[in-house]
C-alpha cells in the first residue's frame, strides 16, 4: 500500500454536455462540473441546497461480471442484465470534488448485520491515483500494476449492533427488560437507535488483481451519502472526495477521469458482479489544462468496426464470449467480452491486444481448471503473466478491432 501510496501525478478533466436536453446527450461525451464555494464533505447531503441549478448528465453503467459466481439463483438473476441510465451532477471547490448520482431500482435492499445471503443497493466512484498519460489509465474496477486507483464504496446498510466497532454492550438490552422510565427511557431509546446507525462508507486503494487494500488511517477525506425514494423507486447517492489528501493529489488541474458503479442487492449484486461505467472525463468550470484527457475519454474509436469483426471472431472467438451467446466460447478460457465496449476505453482495448499482460484480470480458480488457465504466476517474483499473446502489432488492425469492441455492450434500460 506504501508504494501505491507514494505515487501521486497528475489529473485531466473535460467539456460537458450537461445542459443539454436529455434527448440530446451524448452517453460518450464529458461531465461539466461547476465551482461552487467550499464543500463541507463530511455534511453534504443528497437534498443539500449546494446542487440547486447543477445540471445532470446521463452517463451509462454497464453490466459487469468478471465471473461467474458459484451462485445459480444469482446468475439466474443477472443472465439479461441491462445497462442502467443514472444522473450525474458534479460540483467542486478548491479543496473538494463532489458528486451527486440518481438511479432507479425498483426495490430497496440493505445489508444485515445478522443474514449472510443477503446483499445491499450501493454506489461507488474511483479515481486515479495518477493519470499523467491518459492512453495508461488504470483497468476499471480494481487497477493495475503500477497504476492505482482509489475507490470511495458506499452500501445501504440495516441498523446493527455489537459487533459494529463501538464497543458499546449497555445499550444491547432490550427497552423492555429496563427498569428505566418517562424521560430516561427515551434517552435510552434514543441511545440504542444512535448505536445502530453506522455507515457503511469505506475507501481502498487498489493496484491490480488481489491488492485491493481499505484505507483505515484516515488519509482518505471523503463523505458519503445515500436515500432512496419509495415512490419514485429511485436511489439518490452523495460523494465527495478531497482533491488533496493521503490517497490523491488531484487539486490544481482542469480534468479529471472518473467512473461510477451501482450494485442492486435485489439480484444479489456483490463485488465484481454490478453496473460500471468507463472513464469519464470531468471538466472543472473555468479551469483550463488536461485536454488531451478530454479528447482522449470523448474520442469516438478511428477503426472500422466490420472489419474489426471478421477479425476479432477469426483471432479471438475461440477463447472469448463475444455478443452471440450461441456462438460462446468455454467460459475457462478467457473473459467474457460480451459488453466489454461498455466500460473500457480505446486505449484500453488497443493495449489488450497488443500487450495482453500488461493487465492481468481475475480468472477462474487455477487448480480446478488446469488445462485453462488464464495467466501464469512467476514462482519467484509473483507476476502474473497472461496465457494470451499478442494477437495484433498492426495499427489498422487493432484499431479496427477497438471500433468492433466498442459496439459489445448490453442494450440500456428504459
């Protein structure tokens, strides 16, 4: 964590289409965020009157499985997932960035203290510990080797007691079995009821597959807020994070890059198995710099994505799902890629095939699998080492390939 800790370079944001009307966005284009004066991160809330006249943009989240689970009920639930539209408004000042996410789910679901097969509704925005060359952008979700990212997770949580962390046994008696009364015993409730309420908000910072690492000292300033609307069916969820503290060194900079992920406990969402959006760029109002980031995030793929597909489904099919479910590869021999074009970047694609090991992503348990492993383990330096080579070294072909991937993403929720 120390290693990744020490790496603190430099961030890049973009131009918004935020107010336009929602007939009209671009789902590829940038976020707008406007300067506001400064941000109490630790209070800010969903109703707070700091997002009055902020507008929103659609960005959409796409389904994400890295595996599939040991679950059958739970990959029974999300065998046809979509992608879901969510709203984004942004707001910063000089010592805070600060989002504000709205989204709709049709039940709302909390974690237990008490049952393990039971998964709460929650969100989740990364950052880049560093970004100085956007086409070297950490791999969505959990980073990469030498490219950290930090991740601010939230979850809708039921209120629990000991254990919580609190220490606290007194108030676990039941307010019937007390000898107290009249005033004393509302303190009392009042007490039990303020034990119970812990948040379930948490930081990590994450270099690659099985790094991913919570951030208990307090460097990460954040706060973190959720609400859901019975009536409207609709979650609406806070986060900011400081652009200075022991996890980033974002503040003095025009853009940044950011990605946002939702789990819907209703289908027993958990881990690697949510909604999640690529890079996005950020424009800062009135803050200049970073555009190559912008144009970077915003840049529609220079390929040509027939080509791409003749050539992807020749070289790649044998190994990978791509969007025909008939035509589905052994699920042990490579990822899945069906809505790959959802949430990676240009960049991101055209380094998978030309250097497959420069990120390693979590594969099936090596052991029960043995004849399909998807990467090797140096015994001495612990690397991991993708069993894919290099598929493609000419340009037009890997830019051909990007544009076909790109078009892999699940149809999106009305």
């Amino acid at each position: 964590m120390n290693k990744m800790l020490k790496i603190f370079l430099i961030a890049g944001l973009s131009t918004a289409s935020f107010a336009k009307p929602a007939s009209a966005i671009n789902y590829t284009g940038a976020i707008s965020a406007k300067r506001v004066g400064n941000i109490n991160i630790s209070t800010i809330s969903p109703n707070d009157g700091v997002w009055r006249g902020v507008g929103a943009t659609t960005v959409i989240l796409y389904p994400q499985q890295t595996i599939k689970l040991n679950d059958a009920k739970a990959n029974k639930l999300n065998a046809a997932n979509l992608a879901k539209k969510v709203q984004v408004s942004a707001i910063y000042s000089s010592s805070a960035v600060a989002f504000r996410l709205v989204w709709s789910d049709p039940t709302q679901d909390t974690l237990s203290g008490i049952k393990t097969d039971v998964y709460g509704d929650g969100f989740a925005m990364q950052l880049p510990v560093a970004f100085s060359d956007p086409k070297k952008l950490p791999y969505i979700g959990m980073g990469s080797d030498g490219r950290p990212v930090v991740v601010s997770l939230m979850k809708a949580i039921t209120a629990h007691y000991e254990p919580n962390g609190k220490g606290d046994i007194e108030h676990q008696l039941s307010s019937s079995n007390t000898v107290l009364f009249g005033d004393e015993l509302k303190a009392y409730k009042a007490k039990v009821a303020s034990t119970g309420n812990i948040p379930y908000v948490k930081s990590f910072i994450s270099e690659g597959f099985r790094s991913m690492t919570e951030v208990k000292d307090g460097s990460a300033k954040l706060g973190m807020k959720m609400s859901y609307n019975p009536k409207t069916k609709q979650w609406t969820g806070v986060v900011a994070k400081s652009l200075n503290d022991g996890t980033v060194r974002l503040g003095g900079h025009g853009a940044l890059p950011v990605s946002f992920a939702i789990w819907d406990g209703g289908k027993l969402n958990r881990g690697g198995v949510k909604n999640l959006s690529s890079w996005i760029a950020v424009k800062l109002q009135g803050k200049g710099g970073d555009d190559a980031l912008v144009r970077e995030l915003t840049a529609t793929p220079s390929g040509n994505a027939t080509a791409g597909k003749t050539q992807v489904e020749a070289m790649c099919a044998s190994c990978h799902t791509l969007s025909d479910a008939k035509k589905a590869a052994n699920p042990y021999m490579g990822p899945n890629l069906k809505d790959i074009g959802g949430y990676s970047t240009n960049a991101y694609l055209a380094e998978s095939i030309k250097d497959p090991s420069a990120v390693v992503v979590p594969g099936y348990n090596k052991n029960a699998h043995k004849n399909s492993p998807w990467y090797n383990v140096d015994p001495k330096t612990g690397k991991r080492t993708s069993t894919m080579p290099p598929m493609m070294t000419d340009d037009k072909m890997i830019n051909d390939a990007v544009a076909y991937l790109k078009t892999l993403k699940a149809g999106v929720e009305k």
